[in-house]
C-alpha cells in the first residue's frame, strides 16, 4: 500500500467548517509523516472515510469565585480505513472520542486560550490518531 485518499469527513454536528478543518488536519498528518502519499479516490490503494457524530464545549473548571475558567472541547467522530486493492476495512473506529482542555484566563505558563485553540487541539489529537492507527496496521 503506497496511496491514501481522504475525501472530506462528513458533518453530523452544528460545528460549521468543522469536517474540512478534521479533513485537512488528517491530510496534513499523512503530507508529513509521507508513509502514505496522499491521492485523489481514483488513484488510491487505501481511503479513510469519517463522519463527525458530536461537538461540545462545556465548562470543565471554576475559580474559587465560581467563574468558569476552563473548558474541555470534546470531539467525537467514527472513521474507517479501507484497503480499496483487497476490498477489505483494515480497522474502524465507530467511536473516536478526542479532548482537549484550555483556560480562558491566563494560568501559570500560559496565555489565555479561546474554544478555537481547544478545537484545533482536539482535531490535532484526531488526525494524530487516525495516523498512528493506519500506518501501524501494516
């Protein structure tokens, strides 16, 4: 297996822009780590298709004044690697569930953050994932 095709993951979730942001970071992941090169669906050997399924960004921690200074971004999507030559699912994932925590008030050693650097966290540690899977499954 030499190729790879991402086709965009689709979007289950309110998140606009989500799936290409998802879509993009995995593409990204395969560019660098160049175990697979990245083709369109025609020339590929493999494809990854997903579907985001869940996106929520909730309080995870207080200040001693009970103001929110924490959140947890949380990512949920399933994703499926296929051997297109073999006709075969490598693996699946029904459930991929990523995390990330950011503080919206400076804390020791670090600057505030934003949902948007919780999101970009969260899909890093998805495309992360989706990498580490495929290129260990054979």
């Amino acid at each position: 297996m030499k190729t790879v095709a991402v086709p965009v993951f689709e979007n289950g979730t309110t998140e606009y822009t989500l799936e290409q942001d998802v879509t993009n970071a995995v593409i990204d992941r395969f560019v660098r780590d160049n175990h697979l090169r990245v083709v369109d669906l025609k020339s590929a050997n493999a494809v990854i298709e997903g579907k985001l399924t869940g996106y929520k960004n909730a309080v995870f921690g207080f200040s001693a004044a009970n103001r929110a200074q924490e959140y947890r971004v949380t990512i949920t999507c399933s994703v499926v690697f296929k051997d297109l030559v073999k006709n075969r699912e490598i693996w699946s994932e029904p459930s991929l569930v990523k995390t990330a925590n950011y503080y919206v008030v400076p804390v020791p050693g670090d600057s505030a953050k934003t949902e948007l650097d919780g999101r970009k966290e969260a899909i890093a540690k998805i495309a992360d994932e989706v990498l580490a899977r495929s290129v260990e499954s054979w």
